[in-house]
C-alpha cells in the first residue's frame, strides 16, 4: 500500500514518457534526466506526449 503524505516529494518530469518503459527504465530516466535517486522514497510522475496517461 503506497500512503502519500505531506512528507513526500513529488516530482513531474515535464518532458514526454515512452508508457512502454518499466520500473527499470523509468528508474534510468530518474537518474539520467532528472539528477534524482529513484529510490530515496520520493514520488515521481510521468506522462505521455498527448497528456492522456500517466504513471
């Protein structure tokens, strides 16, 4: 169960997001493009080009 909080930090890569990618690569993309460890217990969210899915 994922409870989100106050003490979280959320993060939005603002560019567009392969949805195909899985924990791996979206791990990849946090430590690449966004300077980040994806494992610290922040969020992060992604979206696709058109906007209409998100993860």
């Amino acid at each position: 169960m994922l409870a989100l909080g106050s003490s979280h930090h959320f993060y939005l890569r603002r560019g567009p997001t392969d949805m195909r990618k899985g924990f791996n690569g979206l791990c990849g993309l946090v430590r690449s493009g966004m300077k980040r460890d994806p494992l610290s217990g922040d969020i992060y969210v992604f979206i696709n080009r058109r906007r209409t899915h998100i993860k």
